[in-house]
C-alpha cells in the first residue's frame, strides 16, 4: 500500500483526486492512502500562525519552522502507528529537480512520501535543512503553492497502479513511457472534416500499425523533444530499423 501525507493549508484541493476520475480507484481499492495535515494545528499561538515576515526585509512571508517541524513529528508518528515505513519529505519548489516519469514510476513503487506543499515566499531554511529529503518541481514557473504539483504526482502515481486504468497497457504507451512522445490517436468517423484516419489503421495488419505508431512517435520526439532521442541512444534503446526511419528524417546519430 502507497501512503502519501501530505502537509497543507488548503486540503480541500485533494479531495477530487479521491472522489473524481480514474484516480479515484486507487483509493477505492484500498491501494494508495492519503492523509492531510494542517500546520495551523501545530501552531504554538492563540492566532495558529504558520508565517512571519522575513528577516533581512524583503516581500511577501516565510513559512515558520516550528509548525511544520512538529507536524512532521506527527506524521512520523501515525506511520508508526500504523505499521507504515518511514518515508522521505519533499518539498515542492522551483528549486527543486523536474518530475518526470522515471521519478513517478519509483514513487508508484515505493511505500509513499511526506509532502510538503509550501506557500508564501517559501519555508525557512532551517527546516528544510533538517528535515526536507528532496526538493521537487512542476517545471521552470512560478505557482501559489506546492498543492498542484503535490496533486500532478499523485494523480500519475495513480496511473500505475494495477486495476486503475481500464486497460493496463495505456500507461505503457504514454509519453515517456517507453522514452519516447506518444504516437497520434484517431477514433470514429473515419473522416472528419474532411481529413481521413490514416488508411494504415484501417487495414487489420498488425505488424504494419505497429510500426507505424513506432514511427509516429519517432517522428514526434525528434520534432519536439530530441533530448529525449539522445538519450534513448546513449541507452542503445533505439533499434537499428529506428535509426534507418530517423536518418530518413535527417537524423544524425549522436553515437
């Protein structure tokens, strides 16, 4: 079983994830719990504050370490509690490493993390020196807190759970998945406003769709993401019909 805690202001934002789509059955199944945790109940005054103004000046404000500290202590403590390993911190940040389907496909394999969903200008130092493993991030912007990314994660860790999809091998074919963009999709009419499905689709030859969407999604990768070509070939994952199909793109091979 996956258990996330997650440490958070506004534990409101989590409560489609468990009541709406396909994530909902991780919970339903009994799979992934999730468990928030307001640092206002850890507050030491009267106001349940969670901020102060920074020292050294400056805008906005610093979450206070206390709080946090002693919720941390708290979840440490139900973990055990509740026969749960212990499990990282991560705070989101946009300091912090870019998620990506490698990070989440170890974390759908793991017992589940601590999460910590920051706001204001941040959290001080000190905390996160003594007690945040990690520091992740969406990507290279700026958000109001570390909600939405905390729901991003476990919304693609859910994905991977057995008996969430309707199909297990969709999780297989996404992007990133096999390192690679994902191929185009077509459904029903088989032509739309004038355009038609590929005539490759249509034709009950199995091998010959395959590669096709091999292609497709070559094709894809080397046009919006060739990082993540080379680095498919630095791993010899490209197949030797793979370098012919991209060489006929004007592909150069790297190694």
């Amino acid at each position: 079983m996956l258990r996330f805690d997650v440490v958070t202001l506004f534990s409101p934002y989590f409560d489609p994830l468990q009541q709406c789509g396909v994530s909902r059955r991780a919970f339903a199944s009994g799979q992934m719990q999730l468990h928030c945790w307001n640092p206002r109940d850890f507050a030491a005054d009267a106001h349940r504050s969670v901020d102060d103004r920074p020292y050294g000046g400056g805008p906005g404000m610093v979450m206070l370490a206390e709080p946090l500290e002693r919720a941390l202590d708290a979840i440490a403590e139900a973990r055990r509690a509740a026969g749960v390993p212990d499990a990282p911190v991560w705070l989101f940040s946009p300091t912090g490493r870019r998620i990506d389907q490698a990070f989440v496909t170890a974390t759908a394999q793991s017992s589940g993390a601590v999460l910590l969903c920051a706001r204001y200008e941040g959290v001080d130092q000190r905390l996160i020196d003594r007690r945040v493993d990690a520091e992740i991030s969406l990507g290279d912007f700026v958000l109001s807190g570390g909600e939405i990314p905390a729901l991003a994660l476990l919304d693609a860790v859910t994905r991977l759970l057995p008996g969430v999809l309707g199909c297990a091998e969709s999780a297989l074919q996404d992007s990133f998945s096999a390192g690679l963009l994902d191929c185009p999709h077509y459904t029903r009419p088989e032509v739309h406003a004038d355009a038609p499905v590929p005539a490759v689709l249509l034709s009950g030859d199995h091998a010959r769709i395959a590669r096709w969407r091999r292609e497709q999604a070559l094709q894809l990768t080397l046009r919006r993401r060739p990082d993540l070509l080379a680095a498919l070939e630095s791993e010899r994952a490209l197949t030797a019909a793979d370098l012919r199909f991209l060489r006929s793109l004007g592909y150069t091979p790297q190694v």
